[in-house]
C-alpha cells in the first residue's frame, strides 16, 4: 500500500484534532430543543468549517514545501539567484528558509572564486614558457596551452595522444630528462608525467620544459666566472712581471752599475719564478677539475683508508670513531677527499685545536663527519666556487674537487656550522655498494 504524502498526513492529523470537538457539537445540537433544520444547518456548517481548515493546513504545507523544493532545485541547477522572503518569518520554517538563503549565498561566493581562480589558473597556463598538456583516459587531448601548441604540431583538443607524437611520454610516469626533437624545437626536456581524477576516471597531465636555455645561461655564467677567475690570476702575475721587465729595461738602456744590476736581476728572475710556479699551481688545480677520472670501485676498510689520510697531516691529533666497515669506492679519490676534508678542519681549528673523524655505516649509506673547534663558517655563499679561497697561498680547488669527488661516488658533501658547539662540520655521504665486514 502507498504510504500517503507528508502534507496529506499532517492535513488528517488536524483533522482528526478537531474531529472530537465536532462530534460533541453534533451530539449537544442533536439533544437540544432546536428545529431539526436549524440543526442540521449548523452541522453542516461547522463540517464544512472542519473540512476547510484541515485543507487549509495542507495547502499552507504543500506550499512552503514546494518553494523550500523550487529553491533547492534551483541550487541544484547553480542558479543562485533566487531568495526565499519568509526566511524572516518566525519559527522553524523560518529557519529553513533562512539557512536556504545562506546556502545559496555561501555557494554564490564559492563559485565566483572557482571561476576567478580558473581565470587566473587559464592565464597562467597561456602565459608560462611550459607546455602542458591534459589528456583524457583514451588519450585524447583535452587541454593544452599556447607553449603546447608551439612545441607540438597539431596540438587541439580531441588530438591523439599517439598522432601528437607522445604516447611515449605518457607511458611512464614520473620525471626525468631527455634529449628529443619537437616540432617546435629541440634540445633537453625535464618531462612530468601524472596522473589525477575528474569525476571519478583517470585523466593524465604531461608537463614539458625546455632545459637547453637554463643550461646554456648557466654554462654562460660558468665560464664568465671561469674567465673572471682566470683573468685575475693571470693579472696578479702578469703585472709584478711586466713591472719588473720594464725597470730592467730601462736600468740597462740608462748604464746602471753592474753589481746593482746584477742584484736586481736575481730579485728579479725569482719574483719571476715565483709567479710562474703559482700560475703551474693554478693550471694543474683547473686540469684536476677538468679531467677527473671515473672512479674505480673496489672494496676498501673505511678505517684504513680514514688512518692514510690524517697520516698526511702531522700537525695535528686527529681522534678517529666508527665502526670496522668495508665500502666499494675508489680509495685514491676518497683518500684525497678525506685529506683536503681534514687539512681544512686542521687549518681553521690551530694548532691548539681539536680535529675528529667519525663515521657509521647505514642500510644505504656511509656517512662520515670530519669535525672540528674553528671559529666556524662566516658565510656559505662561496664554499664551492672553484679558485676562491680565504687562505694566503690556497688555491681555492680543495672543496671543490671533494664535492666533485663526492658526486662522482653518487653522494654529497655539506659544510655547515655545528650546532653542538663552536666549530665546522663537513659531512660526507657516500652511496653503500658494500656490506659491513671486519678489519
């Protein structure tokens, strides 16, 4: 049996409230002396009043609820211009209507967002020097910016995936590096590829950037430090020589006195030496930059190797801590990198300082740490820039040929302040390729 409407049900419970005092009416007229018809008269009129003002009920229901119906369809539709005017009435229905009102302002608010944001999401997209490219689950182009369409021929939305040249690309997620010729250039790309949900199917997102340009600005950069750097040495040899070639040409056109001559001479040739021997030391520091090999992993006693290095250095006590470990690394460049590691941390500590090694052996990494009780790092700035130093007679390759190092052995090299007391730290990891043994 069909259960009967709200409005219907609520109208018959009026009803059945004023049912009592209507059957009392009827059997108090039915008892008194009046005429039959005058009786049934007034009968007739309180039933109709009855009937009327249980109707009554309804309809004010069918109505409040049909608009409370009309408003939430139109809610539905996103139309949110539509108000109630009873939301001032008192009570509940009052309320209703009131948060109705607010719900439909709340999300008014919310969509004029969304689409600001779109707006600027869409300029963004159009403007940025990156394609992007939206693709639906059965590969077909969604969306693409003004980058896409110039780095793909053809790029509009309904386009293949596969006629567009790049269901490769969408074939593995994730980012990496490749070289490849576009339609609309060539070079080396960083390519994203992702994935994310609309309305509950996949959808995939290809993002492309050109790295040629920001490698060829960065390589501008490298080699106008590079020739910066190099064009000072050369100047501060170059200038003493010139000086002194030119005073020595003038004391032998002028006739100087023989034995003065010759002593000038001799000072001469070994300020002259000199600078030649500071250039030799400047262009092998460049050639070991340049040309550092591949290392050649094979297995070496962390502790071993960590002993040879502060062996090079005596001017120091140097206290050792870790673990009997074996590594695969090329011992030589490690050694080296130890060496230049705790020759630093020897000269800023003094000869009264304390210099210590200490290492550990992860699942997936060494990590070693040479310490020491300087005055710590004034600024990191220019650490790593090749051929800067701050110490008279340094050569400013040390740190850089250890991170080099480093990198080369898939691992990092950062020097830091401590943070357990005065001093530097330079922190070594180095990629595990070995297990643990014994000494």
């Amino acid at each position: 049996m069909k259960r009967a409407s709200l409005e219907t049900r609520l109208a018959l419970l009026a009803l059945a409230a004023g049912a009592p005092a209507l059957a009392t009416a009827a059997l108090l007229l039915l008892a008194s002396d009046l005429p039959r018809m005058l009786v049934v008269l007034t009968l007739a009129v309180l039933a109709i009043l009855w009937l009327g003002f249980g109707l009554a009920v309804k309809h004010r229901l069918t109505y409040h609820l049909n608009t409370l119906s009309n408003l939430l369809e139109a809610l539905r539709e996103e139309d949110y211009s539509m108000r109630s005017r009873r939301s001032r009435e008192r009570g509940a229905m009052g309320e209703v209507f009131g948060e109705v009102n607010s719900l439909s302002a709340t999300l008014r608010g919310q969509r004029v967002q969304a689409r600001e944001a779109t707006a600027l999401l869409r300029k963004v997209l159009a403007e940025i020097d990156i394609a992007v490219f939206a693709f639906d689950s059965h590969g077909r182009l969604m969306l693409v910016n003004r980058a896409g369409e110039r780095l793909v021929e053809g790029a509009a939305p309904g386009s293949a995936a596969g006629e567009l040249g790049l269901s490769d690309l969408l074939a593995e997620e994730g980012r990496r590096t490749i070289a490849r010729r576009f339609p609309g250039g060539s070079g080396r790309w960083d390519v994203w590829t992702g994935s994310f949900r609309e309305r509950g199917v996949p959808h995939y997102l290809l993002v492309i950037s050109d790295l040629s340009r920001a490698l060829r600005e960065e390589e501008r950069k490298a080699w106008q430090r590079l020739v910066r750097v190099m064009g000072h040495e050369l100047n501060n040899s170059l200038t003493p020589i010139r000086s002194m070639a030119t005073t020595l040409r003038t004391r032998l056109a002028t006739g100087a006195d023989a034995n003065a001559l010759r002593e000038d001479l001799v000072n001469s040739l070994g300020i002259i030496a000199s600078r030649a021997e500071a250039l030799g030391r400047f262009m092998t520091g460049y050639t070991m930059l340049a040309r550092l090999p591949a290392p050649r992993r094979q297995p070496v006693q962390v502790r071993t190797l960590v002993e040879r290095a502060i062996a090079m250095d005596t001017r120091a006590s140097v206290t050792i801590q870790g673990e009997d470990a074996i590594i695969a690394v090329d011992p030589d460049q490690i050694e080296q990198l130890v060496i230049n590691l705790v020759k630093n941390a020897v000269d800023a500590a003094g000869p009264e300082g304390k210099v210590g090694v200490r290492w550990r052996l992860d699942a997936d990494a060494l990590r070693l740490e040479v310490l020491d009780d300087g005055p710590g790092l004034s600024g990191t700035d220019n650490l790593f820039v090749p051929f800067f130093t701050t110490k008279p007679g340094g050569t400013g390759i040390g740190l850089v040929l250890s991170r080099q190092i480093a990198e080369a052995h898939d691992g990092t090299l950062v020097l830091e302040n401590r943070d357990d007391g005065r001093g530097c730290v330079a922190r070594l990891e180095l990629a595990r390729y070995s297990k643990t043994g014994s000494s």
